[in-house]
C-alpha cells in the first residue's frame, strides 16, 4: 500500500483539461473501481491521508489525457461482441477448474466484477459488448498464462475459509458480512475467496486480509456463543427468573441489546427468534446473579408464580419437564385476582400504556375489570385508601411482558 495523493493530483490535473469527462469514465480505462477513485479524490480534498494498492496507483499515473476515451467515440471507448470472447473464457474454466475468474480478469488487467457480469450476460443468451482491448487479451489467453491462480504477493486462502467456519460453528448470528466487518476486511472479496474455494477452485488472500481474519478469535454481540442445549422453554424461564429477581423489562431488554417490545412477544408465543435467545442470554449473564431495584416487578412475578433465578439449576433448567426447587411449579394462575389485575395496570401504566390499551394488553373487558377492582377495593382495611389508576392520554408502543 502507498500513499494515494500523488495519484490524486494526476487525476486532478486531467479532471482539469478534460472537464466534461466522467470520473468513472476515467476509473474504466485505468481499469481501477470508480468507487476508489471517487475516494481517493475525496480524500486529496480534505487533505486526508488515503493509502491505495500500489497497482492502482500505477494504473491512475499512467493515465493521459491524449489517451482518454471521448464523446464522439463513447465514453467507454471500441466494442466488440463479447459472446466469442466469452465462449474462449469458459472453456479455459471447464478445462482448469483451479483457475478462477478472478485470476482472468488480474490476468488482462480487467475488473473481477466487469468480466463476471459479462460471462453471466453472454451465458443467459443476453446480448453483451466487450472492450476491444479486452477482447484481444482474453482470445490471446491460455492456462499457461494463468498458472499461478493467484498474485504472487498473495497467500493460500484455505487457512482462512477454515477459521471463517470455525467462526460460523461456534456463533449464531456470525454471518460472513458480520465477521468480515468485525475483522475489519472487505464482505465481498471475503464472500467471493470462501465461495470460490467452496467450488473447488484455487484462490489467493492478500496477506493482510489474510492476517486480520485469523486473528479473529471471538465475535462480539449480536453473535453470541452456540449452546446446543438452550431452549425456548429454558430462556421463558430465565427472562421470566429475571422478572422475579425485581429486573424491569425495559432493564433487561438493555442488557441484552433488544426491545421491550421483542421480550413481550417472546414471553407470548414462547419461540424465539435468534436474536431475542442472544438478548435473553447476554440479560441472563449479566443481571441474574444480583437482585433488580424494581420491587413491583418482583410482586408481580410472584402474583404470577414465576420462579427466581435460583430456583433453577444451570443443567436443567433447559428440561422442559424440570421442576423448580424449593417454589411452586412455575406458571401464571389460572383466575384473575384483585390484587394480580393491580399489579398489571400499575406496571403497564408506569410503561405508558393507558387503561383502554392495558386491557386489550391483558385480555380483559372493561366490566370485568371494574368488577375485580371493586372486590379489591371492598377488601381493603378500615383507613387504607384504594389504589387509583388514573389512564395515561399518552400511548405507548411499548409493551410488557
């Protein structure tokens, strides 16, 4: 890698004789990607410093302006059909299927994207053209010219499509755009080495791509660790445990980097999703060892028989069939009670919901409500006042659990 700017201010000083000239003209005939060239000029603006590959900067000083395409020609210079050219290039990669396209297009100085767009064009039967100087190159190919399959800067890339797999079995949510960003490096060329050694084709790594993908040795959130044995039934009962321990939803939906919203769900429909299973075990991680400050979310876990944490062991708590120790069985009790329908309007109206929207929350008519906050207030002792609910005019989207 060297510095872009002497490149920069070559390219600047044709931009200046040739105004009308797009830039990704000139990317395309120096053979160099319009969306590095557009960086390294943005750059040479601001005065960043900008390091390029050294052959791109060879290419972009070799331009001139005598030798640039121009309008009365077309932008993109002489064509020629491109479906002989094609037919040549793939029976080279019948023929060798150790070559890769990629080694091809190094081969005659031609964009890897350019020439894999023009093959699939010319074999879907889509009418296609070529540059001339394109074409000749390519018809004056053989696999002699391409041995080896990859630049000799380059470093075998098998190590590293291993150590991406590796990666993928030990994490969920480890896709290889997640881990390529994580490790710093480009998704595409990442994406394109793995697919074409899952082809069986011999391919080259740059050895500093190569260097920050092996060096990757954790992911950090949303991928998490693979453990084979948690279930929907174990995270119910951990995000549930977490309630019980006095953690509001909104507490452990940000410890585990969620929504409040995607925790009600879960706790609804008991299947998660493999985002909420990485919320529900990063919370679990973080908070399940030390009580929460919320003394109405543990009230209203124990109105609801949810068990604590420590009512579980860590080997069976994943056991559907697994039984609490020392509490009762968990489970929400059957019957609404005066005191249970008050500790849910209370906690839904602390989230924002008002009292027509925390009945449709709960299932309840109106009546029915009334009637169970009339037995409670009938209940109360001599001197204690009712608990009032005023509704909140404000709706939330928000939802508990």
């Amino acid at each position: 890698m060297i510095d872009s700017l002497p490149a920069a201010r070559h390219v600047q000083d044709l931009i200046a004789q040739r105004p009308h000239l797009p830039v990704t003209a000139m990317a395309r005939h120096a053979q160099v990607p319009p969306t590095t060239l557009k960086d390294v000029l943005r750059a040479a603006d601001r005065g960043q410093q900008r390091n390029v590959n050294a052959d791109v900067a060879h290419r972009l000083l070799l331009l001139n302006a005598a030798d640039l395409p121009n309008e009365a020609r077309g932008y993109g210079g002489q064509s020629t059909d491109a479906a002989p050219v094609m037919e040549h290039v793939d029976r080279i990669l019948v023929e060798h299927p150790e070559i890769s396209v990629a080694a091809v297009a190094r081969a005659v100085t031609m964009t890897v994207s350019t020439l894999a767009a023009t093959l699939k064009d010319v074999r879907a039967g889509r009418p296609r053209t070529i540059k001339v100087r394109f074409a000749e190159r390519l018809l004056a190919l053989n696999a002699t010219d391409l041995a080896p399959a990859f630049r000799k800067d380059a470093v075998d890339a098998t190590p590293v499509v291993e150590h991406v797999r590796q990666l993928q079995e030990a994490y969920e949510l480890a896709s290889i755009a997640f881990i390529a960003k994580t490790a710093g490096v480009n998704s595409s060329t990442l994406t394109s080495v793995i697919d074409d050694h899952a082809a069986g084709l011999r391919r080259g790594i740059h050895p500093t791509m190569a260097r920050q993908v092996l060096a990757l040795t954790e992911l950090p959130a949303p991928a998490f660790q693979r453990r084979p044995g948690v279930t929907d039934v174990g995270l119910v009962r951990r995000l549930r445990g977490l309630c019980a321990l006095g953690w509001t939803l909104n507490a452990i939906a940000r410890a585990g980097g969620t929504t409040v919203k995607s925790l009600t769900d879960f706790n609804q429909t008991g299947s998660a999703t493999p985002s909420v299973k990485a919320a529900v075990l990063a919370a679990w991680g973080q908070l399940s060892h030390r009580p929460g400050p919320s003394e109405l979310a543990r009230q209203r876990a124990l109105a609801k028989r949810w068990d604590p944490p420590l009512a579980w062991e860590e080997e069976t708590i994943d056991h559907p069939t697994a039984e609490p120790l020392g509490t009762r069985t968990a489970g929400r009790s059957g019957e609404w009670t005066p005191d249970l329908l008050r500790l849910e309007l209370e906690f839904l109206r602390d989230e924002g919901l008002n009292w027509t929207e925390s009945l449709a929350r709960l299932g309840l008519r109106s009546q029915r409500a009334h009637e169970l906050l009339a037995e409670g207030e009938e209940a109360v002792e001599p001197g204690c006042p009712p608990l009032r609910l005023p509704s909140r005019p404000q709706p939330s989207h928000e939802l508990a659990a």
